[in-house]
C-alpha cells in the first residue's frame, strides 16, 4: 500500500467495520497492508504483521460492491503466499457472529485454537472472538 491509498482503504474500512481502523492506524501500517485493486481503483485491503516466526493478520476487508466475489479469498491466499520462510504460524481473531470470514479461513485450513471473550465492542455490548491458526509450510 502507498499512502496515496488511505482514503479509499479506510472508506473500505468504515463501511463494513463497526469498529474501524483510524486513519493513523493505517498510516502506522502502511508497511504491511497490501491492496487489492479492479481498474486502478483499490476494492480491498490485507494486513498481516510478522515477527519473529510467526504472522498475524490484523485485518481484511473487501469493499462491499465486491463481496461474494472470491477477492477475500483471493487477497488472503497473496498474503499467506508473500509470508516470509522463516514464518510458521498465521494467526486470527475474528467475530464469531463473522460466519462468512470463518467459512473462508476453515477453508485455507485455518484451525480453531481459542476463544476471547468479550474480544470485540459492539452497539449491543462485547462480542467473543474465535482464535484461528494456520501452519505456514515454506
């Protein structure tokens, strides 16, 4: 991602994000996000944070036009592909209520391996989160 992205990664970010990423935050990351673009305009966005043997992936979201479409997949599949060699595990937390994104993940071969509880705000309250792995082979 170039910083000439931010304003159309974040639009992407509001829109399906109760609660969004701020402009800081993308621009403290611009470093691991990678974007995803149809027609020179930016439809999607991954960040994935490595350190030490092991990745996260910090956030992922396809701007909504674009849904159902096979990006998220497509996107999160580059991710895991540019995953440096010395990287072993990939992780997630996602919404449990997010039964589309963990349909993807468990289809990639992400397994389950926890829960947070109360991980996310929501209008209502908190929301758990389920703890999801991938083992990276290089």
């Amino acid at each position: 991602m170039i910083i000439a992205d931010i304003e159309s990664v974040f639009g992407i970010e509001k829109v399906n994000s109760s609660s969004a990423w701020s402009l800081k935050q993308f621009s403290d990351s611009l470093q691991c996000i990678n974007v995803l673009t149809v027609n020179d305009a930016v439809i999607g966005f991954v960040a994935v944070l490595e350190v030490a043997g092991q990745a996260e992936l910090q956030n992922i979201s396809i701007h909504p036009d674009f849904h159902g479409l096979g990006y998220g997949e497509l996107l999160l599949r580059d991710a895991i592909g540019k995953l440096s060699s010395d990287t072993e595990q990939l992780y997630l937390e996602v919404r449990v209520s997010n039964f589309s994104a963990i349909r993807l993940y468990r289809k990639l071969g992400f397994k389950d391996v926890g829960n947070r509880k109360g991980y996310y705000a929501t209008e209502f309250g908190r929301e758990d989160a389920v703890l999801m792995s991938l083992g990276v082979i290089s």
